[in-house]
C-alpha cells in the first residue's frame, strides 16, 4: 500500500468490481480511452489483468482512495500489455492513470501517479517507463509532462493516433 498527502493507493481485489465498472463505464472516462463506455465483461477482464500483473511481473495497478473518506476516485499504475504497436514496449511498465470525473481538476492524477513513479523507481530502477496518450487528451497529457513523461514519437493504436511518451527510471539511492 502506498500514501499520499491525500490519496491511499492499495492493491486492487475483486471487491473493487462494482467501483471499477462505474468509473470504465462513464462516458467522460472513456472519451479518450477507446472511446465509448466499456462493457461489463472488459471490466472484469480489466480487473483480473490488474491483479494478475501483480502476480505475475511484481508490478501493476492500484486502486486510488481519498484518505480522508475512502472514496474510490480511480485506478493508477503499471502494465504489460504486449500491444499491437509501433515501436513495440513489451517488457517496458507502460504508466497509466484514471479517475472518476468527480475527482477531475484536483491534482490527484498527478498525485497518485508521484506516489506510484516513487514506488517503481525504488522497485523498478533498471527500467524506463512509458505511456501512451490521445492527441486530443490535453488534460492527460498535462499530467505526464508533471510526472516527468517526455515526447517520444507518434504512433498509432487500433487505427487511433497516440503520442507515446518516456520517462527514465531515477535512481533512488539508500542513505
């Protein structure tokens, strides 16, 4: 479990389904994120990657709660998905954030996503990190730049374009 000013980011479990299908299904969500509300069945799907990357390669995603009322304002961290894209990442944690519209305009992507970089660059120092984000996702894009995400190129993913993103793991160092 992690901690933040305001944020707890904790390991995701299948109790967190009918939260995570909230946040995928709204349509503000996902304007940007494949562009129409997910299904119940991409949800769950979603869910089960999460905490298999946990299980199987040491890092993934967490869910994000307000310390102060422990409201589920979204999902932050890291994945391998093996995407269909050019230049591939496989084998690289591709960084991703998601909140609930509620929780827009806060700070707290940018928080959460501080938390989580300062996890995977004590765990995860031997790696770069990267993202991938719509063109048209200003506001997401906005977040990267602050986590530390610099421009890498563009490419294209399912027939969308995206700006794909890197940020070099920085060293933490005992002492």
């Amino acid at each position: 479990m992690l901690h933040s000013k305001r944020l707890r980011l904790r390991a995701p479990t299948l109790d967190d389904f009918p939260r995570s299908l909230a946040l995928w299904c709204d349509p503000l969500v996902t304007r940007f994120i494949g562009g129409r509300p997910h299904t119940k069945e991409e949800v769950w799907g979603r869910l089960l990657k999460y905490i298999g990357h946990w299980n199987g390669l040491g890092y993934g995603y967490w869910a994000v709660e307000t310390i102060d009322t422990g409201a589920y304002v979204g999902e932050v961290g890291f994945g391998d998905y093996r995407r269909d894209i050019v230049p591939t990442f496989d084998g690289i944690p591709e960084m991703g954030w998601v909140l609930v519209p509620a929780a827009h305009g806060r700070g707290l992507a940018t928080e959460a996503g501080m938390a989580a970089l300062a996890w995977r660059d004590s765990a995860l120092a031997e790696h770069e990190t990267v993202c991938i984000i719509a063109p048209e996702h200003t506001l997401s894009l906005r977040v990267a730049e602050k986590l530390g995400f610099r421009r890498a190129g563009d490419s294209t993913y399912h027939g969308n374009t995206r700006i794909l993103l890197r940020r070099e793991a920085r060293m933490v160092r005992d002492g």
